[in-house]
C-alpha cells in the first residue's frame, strides 16, 4: 500500500503549496497581532485541546517499534496499517479526508489487533499515540 508522504511546510511557498494540495488558507508569515476571533473558531480551539501529550519516552517499546515502521514506510504487520484514519470521534484536530492514517501498535498477548494505535497525520512528526482504541488521543512530544 502506498502512503502519501508527509508534507513539510517551508516558507510562504511551501505554505501556499501546502495549502492547495491539504486545502486551506496560505498565510504569510508576519508579526503576531492580537486580533478578535469569530465564535466558530473557539469551538475548535478548545476541542483540540483535549488532545494531550505523552514524551516518547513514556510510550510502550511497541509504539517505538510502530514509529520506526512509519518513519520507513513498512512493512506493516496488519492490513489495515496505513489506511486512511476518518477521525470519526472528532477528537483530532479537523483535517480534509484522507490527511491522517492509522498503524497498529502490537499489545503483546492479545489475540488480535488490540485497542493501540499511531494514528499519523502529513505534517512531519505529527503522530498521536491512543491506548484506548480513540476514545483519547496524546500528540507523541518527541523533545522530552
């Protein structure tokens, strides 16, 4: 199965690229203005807070194994590796169909896939760790 690459934003080109092939609005990089936000945007402001962190180093060596399989782009040991995750439970931050994609991570002694999962998004580093089949997510902080 081929996996879209993830996309890294570089400059005012790169985000105008980034913003036609993901969708979006191309910025321009200029000083930070405090501005008025419309009520819709609160909404989601504060539904993407739910997502925590978790350092890398808290995660199960099966995580770290998930990761390096995705960093290589596999071979995944499950089919379902590397579809497309919808994000269904709205827990992630909205993104266009197809941005995110989902890994098993291995429970060692379950009969099948288990609850664990990577589910990654374009941007580079952008994976989010959930033990509990998406009922939570942690966004995986690879600085600490």
């Amino acid at each position: 199965m081929r996996i879209p690459p993830r996309i890294t934003k570089i400059g005012a080109a790169g985000a105008l690229v980034s913003a036609l092939l993901i969708g979006g609005t191309a910025v321009a990089a200029t000083p930070a203005v405090a501005t008025a936000r419309p009520a819709s945007t609160y909404a989601t402001a504060v539904h993407v807070q739910s997502v925590g962190n978790v350092c890398y180093s808290k995660l199960p060596s099966q995580a770290h194994d998930t990761l390096d399989l995705i960093a290589k782009g596999g071979p995944y040991p499950y089919p379902k590796d590397g579809t497309v995750f919808d994000n269904r439970e709205g827990i992630l931050p909205s993104q266009s169909t197809g941005y995110y994609h989902e890994y098993t991570v291995v429970t060692p002694g379950s009969p099948d896939r288990g609850a664990r999962r990577i589910v990654a998004g374009e941007k580079k580093d952008e994976d989010y760790y959930t033990a509990d089949h998406y009922a939570t997510f942690d966004l995986v902080d690879r600085g600490c």
